[in-house]
C-alpha cells in the first residue's frame, strides 16, 4: 500500500527537524481506508503496520488510542501503559509504570500462551504476534484480542483490544 503525498511530506518534514516535538506534535495526517469508509487513525489495531506506528506516534496519540497500549522492557516491566489500557484493567499508569506486567499487573498472563509468546520473541528478537485471550485477573472474565510486537528500535508492545 503506497503513502500518501501528505504522508510523505509529514515524513520528510519530521526527518528535517520541521515538525513539533512529539509530545506537542498534532497526529500525522489520517490514511485512507482501502474499502472507502473515509479517514482512519494513525493508530489502528488492525493495521499491519501498527508495531512500527506505535513506535513513531507522540505519547498523546498512543493514549488517545481506542485499544490498549502497554510498553514493556524485554522482562516484562511497564515503561508505557495508556488510557484504555488503566479503565479496561482498573489501574492508573502511574501504579502501572515500574510493574512487571505478566506477574503484578495481569498474572493471568503468567503462562505459555502469553508470557511464553512474549519470551520467546524477545529471545528472537522477532515478536509479531495475534491471539485471543480471556483476562481473568481482578475482573469478570473479559475476551480480548491481543498483539505482542517488538519493533525496529527493541520497544516491545503489548496491545489489546477487547472484543
């Protein structure tokens, strides 16, 4: 799928230095949808490119997602854990930020299925997985979809959208 014009200006501006910080930075321009249902977000949880999006996108854009967005180190440590993700788990980024994910935050997640997928990625160094999986951990039984990605600079992402 080609960029668009727009995008590519957005990137040649951003690799000159041009654009602002991305903290302060507006979303990059919306793509085109391919079935014509008009603009879709920078951050799609279908997209699949969305590992590499997350590592590009501003800490606004990433907690202004409609899925979950959890970044953690190779050994489960939360770096980065955004809106969706505390209302959909009860838990503030603050309390999750420094909190091993499979074992403090979603223990549940502390088996083969999950944590096994996640371990063995980063040991490859290739994490590109999608499941299903029920959280069970401090809530009612919830169905979620789930991507493990480990992008080009080594971010490991965990993403969930429930169903």
């Amino acid at each position: 799928m080609a960029s668009s014009p727009t995008q590519d200006l957005y990137s040649f501006l951003k690799d000159k230095g041009l654009t602002q910080p991305d903290d302060e930075a507006a979303p990059p321009p919306a793509t085109s949808r391919s079935d014509g249902g008009g603009p879709q977000p920078l951050l799609d949880f279908d997209d699949d490119q969305i590992g590499e999006r997350l590592h590009q996108a501003s800490r606004k854009q990433l907690d202004q997602a409609d899925f979950g967005i959890v970044r953690v180190d190779d050994s489960g440590v939360v770096e980065f854990y955004n809106t969706y993700e505390s209302r959909l788990a009860g838990v503030e980024p603050s309390d999750a930020r420094g909190r091993n994910f499979f074992t403090q935050l979603a223990p549940c997640s502390n088996n083969r299925i999950f944590l096994g997928r996640f371990k063995k990625g980063v040991r490859t160094g290739s994490l590109d997985e999608h499941f299903t999986y029920t959280f069970t951990y401090k809530m009612r039984p919830t169905l979620v979809d789930i991507r493990l990605y480990r992008d080009e600079a080594g971010n490991n992402w965990v993403m969930v959208r429930k169903r």
